[in-house]
C-alpha cells in the first residue's frame, strides 16, 4: 500500500481555498501510485476555536470530498469538525476510492491546556478500517501523548495515522511521541502535520513515516510538500521475531488504572 501524507499550509479558516487545495494534489499523487492520501487536523479550516464559524451542521467536508475520491480513484483522510450541540466534535474521517466512508474518529483527548474542552466534546471509541488489506487506526494530536490509548488497539492495527496541527515550539516531542508509539506497538505511524503561520501559532511541519522498529524514513520540514509511505514491511514477522505483546498484563493494568 503507498500512502501519501499531504504536509499542507491551511488557509486560515477558508474551507473552499483548501478544498481546491486538496482537489489539485489528489490528482497529483494519484499520478504517482498513492492509494491513500492523508491530511492535517482540522484540514479545511485549520486548527480554530471559532466553532460557530467552522462546525458543520450538513457534512459540507465529506460529501466535498467523496466527490473527489471518486473522480480520482483515491481514499482520503481528512479532519473537521461537526456540530454537537452548542460545542463541536473534532473529527477524523477516512473515504474510499468509491466515496464510502470507512472510518470516522472524534478526538478522544481535547487539549485543555489551549481550553479546547471548551469547545468541543470528548470522543469515546476508536476507529479503524481496512484498506489493501491493512488495518488503519487514526488519532489526532493531542492523543499522541496518551500512550495507553493507542495500546488499546487490537493486535490487527499495523498501521497508525495521527492527524496533528502540532506547534513548531513542541516539535522534538512531536518526534519523540511518534517515534515512542512505533515502538511500543510495533507499528507504522504515519504523522501528517500542518504547516506555516495560521491563527498566531506557527507550525514547523515535521510529517514523517516512521516503520515498526520506530525509524523515521521518510520526513518533510519546514515546507508545504508530499511524501510517500511505501508500507512493505510483514509486521506479524516483526512482531514474531520481538514478541513484547506476548508479555503485556493487560488484566493487572486494568486494575491499576
């Protein structure tokens, strides 16, 4: 499977600038063999806690982007966020090719340092879906640091998606988390990053594929830009040949917490 992460400089709270964004480079990965392209949090608006403005009421985004998914034969991973009373849901959201939805996450942890709880409800599940015959899971941002979610997982999940409008002032965390989680679960993280100056916070980017062994293989900076995940590895045999799962006391964790 070739995903495709989409290192995008949102424009500001501008949802129909950032869908012809994303109309413009479906066509181009498609033409360089992705299957799966991938955006930042909050893809259409960036990451903004002017709900009234951004929250959807119709699923403007998703019928948006079905359409793309069907005219250039691509599934996409994309964030934003849907009304839920008087706050919002922060969603990540998986398409087809054939414009079916396959997964949809709402972000498990708001970040209540930013106040973020304030605006937006807490999500309750995980998500996960299959493609070319690869369970996905996806988390947005602030999950990152909750190391226990993503051990949640079942043991089918090979690849993670984590969809972030992360600062450039937490970038080495943001490495250092992703890395950590590929690690601990023997896993592909795919980390898609926003880019540039948006809302007064700036954003260094830092999308990157990490494999299995935590080895980051592919990473793009401080620039707007696309890259590649060719996802070839067998992780059953890398998980066969280090069995930590085997290990896991996962009945004595559930009394500690």
């Amino acid at each position: 499977m070739r995903a495709a992460l989409y290192q995008m400089e949102i424009a500001w709270e501008d949802k129909e600038k950032n869908y012809k964004k994303l109309e413009g480079v479906s066509e181009e990965v498609k033409k360089h063999g992705a299957d799966l392209l991938l955006l930042p949090e909050m893809s259409f608006t960036g990451f903004s806690m002017n709900t009234k403005l951004t929250k959807e009421y119709n699923d403007e985004s998703k019928d948006r982007v079905k359409m793309i998914c069907k005219s250039h034969q691509i599934s996409i991973g994309f964030g934003w966020v849907k009304a839920a009373g008087e706050k919002a849901e922060n969603h990540y959201t998986i398409i087809n090719e054939k414009g079916d939805e396959i997964s949809d996450y709402v972000k498990i942890h708001p970040f209540s340092m930013a106040g973020e709880e304030k605006y937006f409800v807490k999500g309750n599940k995980l998500s996960t879906c299959k493609l070319q015959g690869r369970e996905i899971a996806t988390f947005i941002c602030y999950d990152l640091r909750f190391p226990a979610v993503f051990q949640a997982l079942g043991d089918e999940t090979e690849i993670v998606v984590v969809a972030a409008n992360w600062p450039k002032k937490r970038r080495e965390h943001w490495k250092c988390l992703l890395q950590a989680r590929a690690i601990e679960n023997q896993v592909y993280i795919l980390g898609v990053n926003c880019v540039g100056n948006m809302g007064g916070l700036e954003y260094s980017g830092d999308s990157c594929v990490i494999n299995p062994n935590g080895e980051i293989i592919e990473i793009i900076e401080d620039k707007e830009g696309v890259i590649y995940a060719d996802i070839e590895q067998d992780v059953k045999k890398i998980r066969d040949s280090f069995p930590l799962r085997l290990d896991r006391r996962t009945e004595l964790y559930k009394t500690l917490f």
